[in-house]
C-alpha cells in the first residue's frame, strides 16, 4: 500500500490538487462555477475533490459511507477555512430532495462506480436523478477496467500491487497472488469486489443508456490527470484514434471522464473524443 492511502491529510491535499487544476476547467465548458452553485459529491472520501468548488464559492455536500472518512473532511476543510456539509450515509439510501432548490446543479461521482456490485449499478444511476436540477450535470470519473490497474490492485502489499494486468488473471490466480503478497483478508475481497463489480467504457455507456441518460462529453486519459500528483507525470490524453476503438482502448485508458444529463441533448453537445 502507497503511503498516501495512510496518510489521508496528503491524499485530500492530492486530490484538491488534482480537482483545481483538471475538474473545474473541464466542467467550466459546460457548467458556471462560482457563487452559490450547489455540488454534490458521493463517495466524497476527506473531501478533497470538493475543496476547489469550494474555493469557488460554490456550495458543496460530500456524502461517504465512512464515518472516518467524513471526520477527516469537516476537520480538513475547517483547517482550510472553507465550508462544506457532509453526511456518512449510504447514497442509496440517502433521502431525496423534495423541492428544486434542495437539489443540486452537479452532482460528483470519482472513483466510485468501479467500486459498486453490478446488480446495484442500474439502481445507483437511477438514484441520483432526483438529486440532480433541471438541466443539471452529473460528473463520472473511473479507471477503465483492463487498463493496467484498473483493479485498484496498487492498494495490496508486496509484488501483487507492482504487477500490471495482475487483475486480469484468473480469480483463484489473483486470489492466491494477493495472499502470497500479504494482502489481508479484508483487502482481498475489496479486490475481488472490484473485479466482479468492473468497468470498461462500453458497459459504462450502455449503463448510463439504459438507465435514461445522455452522454455529453466523453474524455479518455491515457495518463490520469492524478498522475500528476502521484507520480510527477503529464496527463495525456488518449490517441483520438485509439479512442474510438471499442474495448481496445480500456487497456489503454487509466482515467475516463463523463459528463452525463437526463434525457437528450442538442447533437451540438455530443461526446467529445
């Protein structure tokens, strides 16, 4: 495991690094941020991707299902001299706002739909349309599943969490390499949850499809903007080519952003490759 998943006060600076200087310029083309907007992120972790909409003068909520984890955001963004209201809550069965103005013009959703078993994913999709304005916007960002950690593997012990492609082997494979690596038994089946619960681009899509959304904006990294941050690396995107080839490209893709609305949009607002 990389020091930064221990030290949570580095990961949130990390993660606002990575929000202020990649998420708000990608969303500006298609959303005002500034005083007043209402943002809403599920599986908002210590907060950290919410502080720069903060910065901003929006107006945000985190939700997580760690109570730990939003102890760590009220006390971070407290030190940060911000405002922010969080919630440990499982999003599904978060109370839906019941006017327009308790609901949200964006809501967040990084690093977390890999996470979620997919018998739950259609419901998780559906649930947030009524936490989302008229004519609001919903934000996915997660690591295409056969891109070279896309089963977050990074996050066990030992030679398990160096090898590339490792999520790709077989279940009692990855299983045994993951226990001779010294994963605990509680981040073995986290790992297996996320290969069971995986997600490639195009399942994405038919995801969102299915459920009555709208895909406007699609934006494929091959060196996630995190990158940055982690490793000192330069975000690229993906070769445009090498995009539009389906399921190829999810080897190569290490971040894919969303912007998805309810219902249609002009073609003008079609997906970006």
């Amino acid at each position: 495991m990389q020091q930064r998943h221990k030290d949570r006060k580095q990961y949130f600076n990390e993660s606002a690094a990575t929000s202020r200087d990649y998420y708000l310029d990608y969303l500006r083309a298609h959303v005002t941020l500034g005083e007043g907007l209402r943002v809403l992120e599920i599986g908002c972790g210590e907060g950290g991707n919410l502080l720069p909409f903060a910065e901003q003068g929006c107006v945000v909520t985190g939700l997580d299902l760690s109570e730990d984890r939003i102890r760590q955001a009220q006390e971070f963004f407290k030190k940060a001299g911000q405002e922010g209201t969080f919630f440990a809550r499982n999003f599904i069965e978060a109370d839906k706002p019941q006017t327009e103005e308790e609901r949200f013009d964006l809501v967040l959703c990084h690093d977390v739909i890999e996470h979620i078993e997919p018998p739950y994913k259609p419901d998780f999709f559906t649930h947030i349309k009524p936490f989302v304005k008229q004519g609001g916007i919903v934000f996915f960002g997660f690591p295409a599943w056969q891109n070279p950690f896309g089963g977050h593997q990074q996050i066990s012990r030992g030679l398990a969490s160096k090898l590339p492609w490792l999520h790709l082997w077989p279940n009692p494979l990855y299983r045994g390499m993951l226990r001779m690596s010294g994963a605990s038994q509680g981040c073995i089946d986290e790992l297996m949850s996320i290969k069971r619960s995986r997600m490639p681009v195009e399942c994405f899509e038919r995801l969102a499809r299915e459920t009555g959304y709208t895909v406007i904006d699609r934006t494929l990294w091959f060196i996630n903007p995190h990158y940055k941050q982690k490793f000192n690396l330069k975000p690229r995107l993906l070769w445009r080519p090498l995009a539009r080839i389906p399921w190829l490209r999810n080897f190569y893709t290490t971040s894919a952003f969303y912007l998805i609305v309810q219902g249609a949009r002009s073609k003008e607002q079609g997906a970006r490759e």
